[in-house]
C-alpha cells in the first residue's frame, strides 16, 4: 500500500506538470516566459525537499503527506484554472512543492517498511515511474475530457492517497507502539 500509494502520488501530482507550458501559453505567456518562471520554482523547489526530510525525521511522515497531498490538489485545481500569470505562478507553488516535499517523505515512509531497506530500495524507482504514468494518463484524461478534467483526476488520486495513508497510519502506529514495548 505504502509503494502503491507514492506511485499515485507522483502520478497524479505529475498530470498538471505534463500541460503547465499549454496553461501558461492560453494566459498569453510566451514559451520562453513560461520557462523561466517555471525553471526558477522548480529550482527553488528543491528546498521543499530538504524540508520534507526535516519534517519528516521531525513529527513522522503520516500528517505531512497528508498536508501535501491536500496542497497538492489545491495547488494544481488553482493553476489549471489561473486567470493570469500570478496566479499561475502563486498555484504552481503548492503544486510544485508538494512534489518535491513528498519525495523524502515517501521514501522514509519505505524505508521504515523493513530493517535491511529493500522496501525503500524497491520504492525509489517505482516513485519516478509516475512521471511516465502522468504523461500517459494526463494525454488520455485531455483527450478525452479536456484539460479542465486534470485538476479532478489530481484531486481524485490525492482521495486514494489520503485512503491509503489510513491503514498505513494504522500500521504504523502499531507496529511502533509493538516495538516499543519489546
């Protein structure tokens, strides 16, 4: 459930990436524009990994993939459908940051499946399949239901997630708590 859960998340989480540049373009920004503001989040985005990992060794990985898998779906349902370039850019906040925060997250949350590690191990590359998953999916969902479909699909996989997360909290809790007590 754990691994299963971070390839929804990357997956769903990927749908909005996949069609940022065409959102960008219908609010009249050049290709070259869009880039830039684009590049320099995602750049900036790489300390929302290093937060994840703080957070994560700080309270636990349960409450803040539940915080990201929410920002995440707010995040995209906002940049899809931004009506200028600011807001664009203020919704790709959320969206882009939820990714990058939940990457650490995820991978301890794997990572503590076992002692020797072969679940985080066997995570990691399952996690970034998402992204092909995205591009697929995102081209299918457009397709057929239009752009305006992407944030629902992002919002229905951050539901699942959030399932998931339940029994994995549930586990989690037991299996420390059963520790504990050893």
């Amino acid at each position: 459930a754990t691994v299963l859960m971070a390839v929804i998340f990357v997956t769903c989480s990927g749908l909005g990436f996949t069609y940022m540049f065409t959102v960008a373009q219908n609010l009249g920004m050049t290709y070259a524009e869009a880039g830039r503001g684009i590049g320099l989040l995602l750049l900036v985005s790489a300390g929302a990994c290093l937060a994840g990992g703080w957070v994560s060794s700080r309270v636990g990985p349960v409450r803040p993939l539940a915080v990201a898998f929410f920002a995440c779906a707010m995040g995209w349902y906002c940049v899809i459908h931004a009506g200028s370039a600011l807001q664009f850019y203020v919704a790709l906040v959320p969206a882009i940051f939820s990714l990058q925060f939940n990457f650490p997250v995820l991978l301890d949350l794997a990572g503590s499946l076992d002692e020797d590690g072969r679940w985080g191990a066997i995570s990691a590359p399952l996690q970034t399949s998402g992204f092909a998953w995205a591009a697929i999916l995102a081209g299918w969902i457009v397709g057929r239901y239009g752009i305006d479909a992407l944030p629902i699909a992002t919002g229905f996989g951050m539901a699942i997630c959030l399932g998931l997360l339940v029994p994995i909290a549930r586990f989690r809790h037991h299996h420390l708590h059963v520790s504990a007590v050893r």
